[in-house]
C-alpha cells in the first residue's frame, strides 16, 4: 500500500534545527571523546562542528530511510516485516556510520588513539536515539493518517447524506408521483399488462431506493438492475423516444456508488430534446476501468438548473475510489465515466 504524498513528508524542520545540535554537542561530552582538549583549542571548537556533522548525517539518513520505506509498506498490512526493516536499516546505517566517523575522528584529532570503548558506547547511544526518534515519527504520522481517514470519513458521510437528499427530493417529488400515479391510472383502465409491469418497476424503484440509499458501495450487477427498473418507467412514459443500450459482458465483481446510473439516466432524459423521429439513444459500456455512461446530445435550455447531483456524484467517486468522474461532452455526445472498485 502507498501512502499519499501528503503523508509521505511532515513538517520537521524546527525539530531537526534542535535536535541536531543537540545530539552533536551532547554524545560527544557525555563519552569523553574530546580527551584533553579544552577551550583554547582551535580543534576543540572544530570537534562540535564535526560532531554535529556527524549528527546532521545519522539524522538525514535514517530520516530518508525512513521516508522511502514509508511509500511502500504501511503497519496494518505489514507490521512484522515493517518493523524488522525499519529496525535494520536504523542499525545497519547509523552502526557504521558512527563507527567511521569516530575512528576518522580519533586519527586526525590527535586525542590520542582509537578509544574502542567509546567507540562501542557512541555507537549504542546513537542507535538507541534512532530508534528513539524514529519512533517520534511513526507516531506522528499515525496521527496524521489517523485525522486524514477522520476527515475523508467525514466528507464522505457529507457527501452521502446530501445524495440522500438530492435522491429522495427528486424521486420522491410531487410532479414524478403525479406523473407516474396518472401514468398507471391510465394503463390500468387502457393496457392492463403495462399496468402491471409500470407497477411492479416502481416499487423495484422505491425499494431499490429504501435498501442502498444509506450504502456506501453496490454491486454493478444491482444498479444496472436498478436502472433497468427506472428506464422501465421512462420508457412507458416516452415511448420509442427514448433507448437504453446495455453492452456489459461481466459484471461481476464489480462495485460502484449506489443510484448512480439513474441520476445519469435521469439528467440525460432531462436535459435533451428528443421524439420517437429523433430519439435519445443512452449506452452503457464497461471501458478499462470505467463505466461510461454515453448519450446523443441535442440539449435543451433549462432556467435554473445546477447540476448539483452530477457535482455531488463526483465528490462521492472521489472519496470512495480516489479518482475523479470525467466528463467529456462533444457538439454530438456527452458522456459520464464513472471509475468502479474491483473485489
């Protein structure tokens, strides 16, 4: 799993600009590495500097390290193997290194020979302030994916319950439930089969409507269903004037938001002129990784149309898949692709 770039760097700089120094001035006092060397020695002075390089390299260093392991491996899908990586490139790092530079120390300071002693206990000291510091980070990070799943949870409940609304305010519309109660009154008296059938796709509708209207994902399978219900009704009303072309060998496997083909369905027979002479032709096709939602476009003006459904859809493919919904309209075709999630 790789993590966003976002999460893959933070802010650290204040941190290393004490930090830094500090280990620089403190390890080398702390062991004895200075020797004799007081104030009036030029390499005195020189030593906090090279010390603090040596610092500068240990913290850089393990902080790439760090960095680079992160964009590959992450604690929940693999924490043992994280854990012994980390542990190892700490160590198998910053021992050397530690190592190279005291003993580079010890032969051009003049202090006297090569204390292997303080050799041994710089080594552990760094490599257990490594491990200290490196634990700084995860636990910094944790944090920071833990408020960014917190914020991409809430924007995702956000964005459902306001598809929830948008749904229930244009399928639960005075004008649709007028339009589709006369519609059957109609049938029934005129064509009892098509009343029956006009019927039974509406409570498909409303029922589809009552189960998923909560649900984060559906199978592609259920919302072509579903769709197929909607376009029952659409069709009864506009006769020959309106097609719906599925073209998708496999569904299987397949999740996508739930009732999103009908807002496509719906927009498509709302926003376009069309008659049994000239009709709207709707396809839906499976396309590397989208479904795409295609019609003839022969748009009709609308007074005070926000497309807010179409927008709210986006956002929603956006949290659940982490891609955007495409648009791609033409003087002769619009068409929606909509990214679905493989299981």
């Amino acid at each position: 799993m790789k993590h966003s770039s976002h999460l893959s760097r933070i802010d650290d700089r204040t941190i290393r600009w004490i930090g830094i120094p500090a280990f620089g001035i403190f390890i080398p006092n702390f062991t004895g590495l200075f020797g004799d060397l007081w104030l009036p020695d030029w390499m005195y002075w020189f030593g906090y500097i090279y010390f603090i390089f040596i610092s500068w390299s240990i913290w850089q260093g393990n902080r790439w390290l760090l960095f680079k392991q992160r964009e590959n491996m992450d604690w929940f899908s693999s924490p043992v193997r994280k854990l012994i990586i980390l542990v190892a490139a700490n160590v198998f790092y910053t021992a050397p290194v530690t190592v190279a530079l005291i003993v580079g120390w010890y032969w051009f300071s003049g202090v006297g020979p090569v204390d292997w002693d303080a050799v041994q206990l710089v080594s552990l000291a760094n490599v257990i302030c490594v491990i200290f510091v490196t634990h700084a980070y995860e636990t910094v990070f944790l944090i920071k994916e833990r408020q960014t799943d917190l914020l991409a949870f809430e924007q995702l409940e956000r964005a459902r319950v306001e598809a929830e609304l948008e749904i229930l305010k244009s399928q639960i519309d005075p004008h649709f439930m007028f339009n589709s109660l006369n519609t059957l009154a109609y049938l029934i008296e005129n064509d009892r089969d098509r009343a029956l059938q006009f019927n039974e796709s509406l409570s498909d509708v409303y029922r589809y409507i009552l189960m998923n209207k909560q649900k984060e994902l559906v199978s592609l399978e259920e919302e072509i269903a579903f769709a197929n219900s909607y376009f029952t009704l659409v069709r009864i009303r506009f006769g020959d004037g309106v097609h719906f072309d599925v073209d998708i060998a496999d569904e299987s496997n397949k999740l996508m938001a739930p009732i999103s083909l009908q807002l496509l369905l719906e927009n498509a027979v709302k926003h376009n002129e069309f008659s049994e002479k000239e009709p709207l032709v709707i396809r839906l096709r499976l396309n590397n990784g989208w479904v795409e939602v295609a019609n003839n476009l022969k748009a009709k003006y609308l007074k005070g149309t926000s497309r807010i459904g179409l927008r709210n859809l986006t956002e929603r493919y956006r949290l659940l898949t982490g891609k955007e919904v495409l648009v791609e309209a033409t003087d002769k075709e619009f068409k929606v692709k909509l990214p679905y999630l493989e299981v």
